[in-house]
C-alpha cells in the first residue's frame, strides 16, 4: 500500500494554523508534504512559517503573494491592502528566507499510487493568479493536460471534481480558509483518492501577536467566520 501524502496551500503567515496542521500530520505518521504556495501576506509570523517549512524540507511552489514579495517588491496592483501587508513583511522577512522564497519554482509534478499529479499555485492559463473555483473537462483538453490529477490552491476553498478519468482538486487554504469553516483545511492522498480534514487551532494567538505588532484588526476579524478578510 502506497504511504500516504498530504498537500497544503495559502499558509499566509499564520503559524499557530501551520503548527496545528503538523502536528496533525506527526500524529498521523505522514512524512510527505507538498504546498502549493503563498507562505507570505496577511498575517504576520512568516519568518516561522517558512523556517518550519525549509527545515522539514516541504516541497513548496511559488503563490501569488509569495511572487509579490520575492520579485515585485511587495505591489498586487489589484489589492492595496495585501500591498501594504507585503511591504510590512518585506522590512521583516530574513534574507536568507527571501533569497530561498525567490528560488521556488512555479510548478511541481509528482506521482502517488499509480496516478500522476501536476500542481501549481492558480491554475493552467496562469500559474500563479488564477482562480480556478469550477472546472469542466474542456479545461484540461484545452491546455492538453496529461497527468491525471491537476492541484491548486489560491481560492482558499477545498474542491475535488472528477473529470472522467482525471480530477482537480485543492487543498483549501491552511491559515485563511473562506468557506465557512475557520478549521485549517488541508487533504491527505490516501491511495487514489483525496482525503480532506480540517483542524482547529489558536486563533487568539495569531490575533494577540498582530495586535502586539500593530497589524489592522480587519485582517483578523473574520478568522473565527471562516470567510477571509
């Protein structure tokens, strides 16, 4: 029997999220982690989410925010707050973290029990910032899609979707689901199929350390809702 895997997304700096997601996983015996990126933006403790991350060796591809802060200098046109976030962390972010955050690659491939897995940070017509929230066939044929499995995050909403004999999926986001539920989200491939859970932890440990640090309260205020910023 094929050991077990587990792919996380959309940390967003929130550790106490990250550690209980671990911790879940140390318990469960699953050595091997995928994320699919934004380590960075939102919420303050990145220098911790990223050291835990390279000491454990997770393979980890490049997000949106993590692509802002690493090679735009800190600009989402689109957003202004997650702008000013990012200009924040870049005056915190330890070099040495940038440099390996501006490493990572924009893609990953990988097999687990026979079926192959292509996963990026958005989607297929764009890496890094696209928001893949449905998906038909005509998707995959258009961009010829060989593997049988295509893994995104950047929705911050956990999905799977048969697609005849390929399927997408996403994790949902570890520290900032937007589905309704506050509980980290993350899946665990246990043999062919995808397996989600969903884990509490400390939200008024990540609240108390942005207070202290002088963060906006509106980037907190819907933690406990489950429904983003």
């Amino acid at each position: 029997m094929a050991s077990q895997v587990a792919v996380i997304a959309d940390i967003h700096g929130n550790f106490p999220a990250l550690t209980a997601v671990l911790d879940e996983l140390d318990r469960a015996g699953i050595t091997q982690l995928y994320c699919l990126g934004d380590l960075v933006g939102y919420y303050c403790q990145i220098n911790e989410v990223i050291g835990t991350l390279r000491e454990r060796g997770v393979i980890t591809i490049l997000g949106n925010h993590d692509h802002a802060l690493a090679h735009l200098g800190g600009e989402i046109p689109r957003s202004r707050s997650a702008t000013e976030v990012l200009k924040r962390q870049l005056e915190i972010i330890e070099p040495d973290h940038l440099a390996w955050l501006s490493a990572l690659p924009r893609s990953l491939e990988f097999t687990h029990a026979g079926r192959s897995y292509y996963a990026v940070h958005g989607g297929l017509d764009d890496p890094m910032d696209e928001y893949i929230r449905t998906i038909e066939p005509a998707y995959l044929e258009r961009h010829a899609f060989a593997h049988d499995v295509l893994l995104t995050g950047q929705t911050h909403v956990p999905l799977h979707v048969p697609l005849g004999a390929q399927a997408h999926a996403n994790p949902g986001s570890v520290g900032q689901p937007r589905d309704g539920d506050p509980r980290a989200s993350y899946l665990v491939l246990d043999g062919t199929e995808p397996v989600f859970h969903r884990v509490t932890y400390d939200v008024a440990a990540l609240v108390a350390r942005m207070q202290e640090l002088g963060f906006p309260d509106y980037l907190t205020r819907r933690l406990d809702s489950g429904r983003g910023v």
